[in-house]
C-alpha cells in the first residue's frame, strides 16, 4: 500500500497491492474512503515508544 500525497490534496492517489495486480485509487470519492480508513488506523496505532515496547514484549516471549 502507497499513500503519495502533498499540498493539493486534487492530485493525491493510493496504491492498492492485491493478488491480481496494483490498483490506483486516484478519484476523489475513492481518496475520501482511503483517507478515513488511514485516519481511522492513525487513531487505533500506538505511538513509536508503544509501538517498541510491544515488539519487544513479543520478542522476549519467543
């Protein structure tokens, strides 16, 4: 997955990965859905200190 944006939001596209080859998203309708969904996982994240924390957790239980 491939989220390329900037300063004009009109111009942004996404990079979808499936099985059957790249998808781009690039129209609005479907930048808007994409845009949710990442800022609905930018919400659920944990922070970078978190983020290492939990790795290491993982890895000490291996």
């Amino acid at each position: 997955m491939l989220y390329a944006h900037g300063p004009v939001p009109q111009l942004d596209t996404a990079q979808l990965d499936p099985s059957h080859g790249p998808t781009l998203l690039d129209t609005e309708a479907q930048l808007a859905k994409y845009r949710t969904v990442l800022g609905r996982l930018h919400a659920l994240a944990l922070d970078p200190a978190a983020s290492r924390t939990f790795i290491h957790a993982i890895a000490r239980k291996l």
